[in-house]
C-alpha cells in the first residue's frame, strides 16, 4: 500500500525518484512551446535544491525537451539521470490509431515517434511493422494514409484540452509505465527524452528517441533506422527545440 503525506523537497533527497509536475497547464490554442517562460522559472528554482541529488529525476511538466535541457543544466545532474515522458504518450497514441485502423491489438504494433514532444514530431514509419510485417507492406496501405495518421497524433492533445482543459489521464498513466518499468529496472526501451550526448550525431538538445530505461535512468540512446526523409525531420525538430533553448539562455 502507498503513503501519500505532505513535504518539502528536503524529504525527497534519499528517495530513488522524484517526479516534477510543478507549472502551469495549456491553454485552448496554445503551444507547449508557449509554456515555457511560464514554466521555466519554476523549475529552474527546483533544479537549483536538487544539486547533488541521487535519484533520478523525471519530468513531465511541458513543454518538456525544453525544460528537460534546461534542468540538466541547472541542477548539474548527468543526463541519464533527468529523463521527460517526451513521445511516449505520442507513440502510445500512433499505435492505438494503427490498432484501429487495421483492426488489431496496439500492443502488436511496432512504430515510433521522436523528436519534440510537440508540433515537429516525427514519425518513424519506414520502421513501423506488424509482426516483422512492414506497415507499409500492409493490404490497402496507402502513402496518403501517413500524414493524416502523424496529424492526428500531434492534434490529440490539442483537441482533448479544448473539451476538457487538460490531458491529465493519459499522461499519468504513461508515468506510472516509465516508473514502474525503471523502478524494477526492467531494461525496457522507451521513446523518452533526455539531453543527447551524440546518438545520430545529436548534441545540444533534449529530445525523445527510444531509450533503454533501467533502475539506473535512460542509460542507452539507441540510433533507429530511418529513411532520408524522417532524418530530416528529425533535425527539423532539433532546430526547434535548439531555438527555443536559445531564446532562454
């Protein structure tokens, strides 16, 4: 059974983990990239108490590959060991529109999002697959049904806020995933985000590609496949998110 109590952050100094929630929801119409002197303030003042913390720190707080970076920088913790929830919720939501769409369980299906956790995601559809089946080898597949499958991905979180002013289910489920899986250190591969020290050629930037994620944080960046086109999208979405960290430095 679980405590829940009261504390300050002294509390949270020996603990495994600490998850930040701390800052300000989406408006209806506005970009997670609009968040972020709002929330970078505030997050800068926690990193500041967390200097020389143990744990791993887990941020879900948008908009998160910036304030991720920032953070890292801030408290002076390696990058392994301040991880966002980054594209996990955007993978979770492709595979459950492909599970629809083919009419299958998402669990089955292996396809990715990367980048930002945001407008300049990006797809890894030459590697999404069924079975060892290529999706784009599936019956009926058709190259047009690929664009508007990424648009609803990244509209989803958009339009579940003008309903209903926030995305609070969805992302807590994703959390308790990454927790529990790290916790446990059960070594699973997540599409996360973290401060890039090189994998595809990548410095500078916080952003989400898949992760191994032990007991020790986001230890391994693995480099996915990906055609030509997905790789420019890819450092599309790095110059986003490198403007955005430029404009706060």
């Amino acid at each position: 059974s679980a405590t829940v109590r009261a504390g300050s952050l002294a509390d949270m100094l020996g603990t495994q983990a600490i998850v930040i929630t701390a800052g300000k929801n989406g408006a209806p119409g506005q970009s997670r990239l609009d968040l972020l002197k709002a929330n970078l303030g505030i997050l800068r003042g926690i990193a500041l108490q967390l200097r020389g913390y143990q744990g791993i720190v887990v941020i879900v707080t948008n908009p998160i590959d910036v304030l991720v970076f920032d953070f890292t920088q801030s408290s002076g913790l390696p990058p392994e060991r301040v991880i966002g929830t980054g594209t996990m919720l955007d993978t979770a939501r492709l595979r459950q529109i492909l599970g629809q769409r083919l009419a299958l369980d998402p669990r089955s299906i292996h396809a990715q999002v990367v980048g930002e956790h945001g407008d300049s995601e990006a797809v890894l559809w030459s590697g999404a697959e069924v079975g060892g089946v290529p999706l784009r080898s599936w019956a009926g597949w058709q190259p047009t049904d690929e664009e508007h499958i990424a648009r609803q991905v990244r509209r989803a979180a958009y339009e579940i806020i003008q309903r209903k002013g926030s995305t609070n289910h969805a992302i807590g489920m994703v959390t308790a995933h990454l927790l529990h899986g790290m916790l446990r250190d059960e070594r699973r591969v997540l599409t996360v985000t973290r401060v890039q020290t090189g994998a595809l050629g990548l410095y500078g930037v916080a952003l989400s590609l898949p992760t191994v994620v032990s007991a020790a944080g986001a230890v391994q960046v693995l480099e996915p496949a990906m055609d030509a086109q997905e790789r420019v999208a890819l450092e599309k979405s790095a110059e986003v998110l490198r403007a955005a960290i430029a404009s706060v430095a």
